[in-house]
C-alpha cells in the first residue's frame, strides 16, 4: 500500500534576519558563519547574496 501524501512545509524566515545577514556577509562575515548565527538556511542566504550581486 502506498504512502499518504506529506505536505512539504517551508522555513519562513524574516525579513529582519535576512536583512542582517546580507548585511553581514556585506561586511566580510561569511556565508556559512551568517546563516546560523541569524538562523537562516545557507542555501537562502546564498541565492540572496547571488541576487544582489547581479
């Protein structure tokens, strides 16, 4: 018998935190040192950081 559907459920994240953490991967902090410290994914804070480069 097959498995019932899961709803995959999304992180949400702030605002607020993804602003500080661009902030501080701005002001030389790195990547994986920002996201936990503003507990955020890693892959989030990097597609952010890729977007405001561009």
């Amino acid at each position: 018998m097959s498995q019932p559907f899961k709803i995959k459920r999304y992180r949400r994240c702030t605002e607020e935190a993804l602003k500080d953490a661009l902030s501080g991967v701005g002001n030389g902090m790195a990547l994986c040192e920002a996201a936990p410290v503003f507990k955020l994914p890693r892959s989030t804070v990097l597609r952010y950081v890729e977007d405001t480069t561009q």
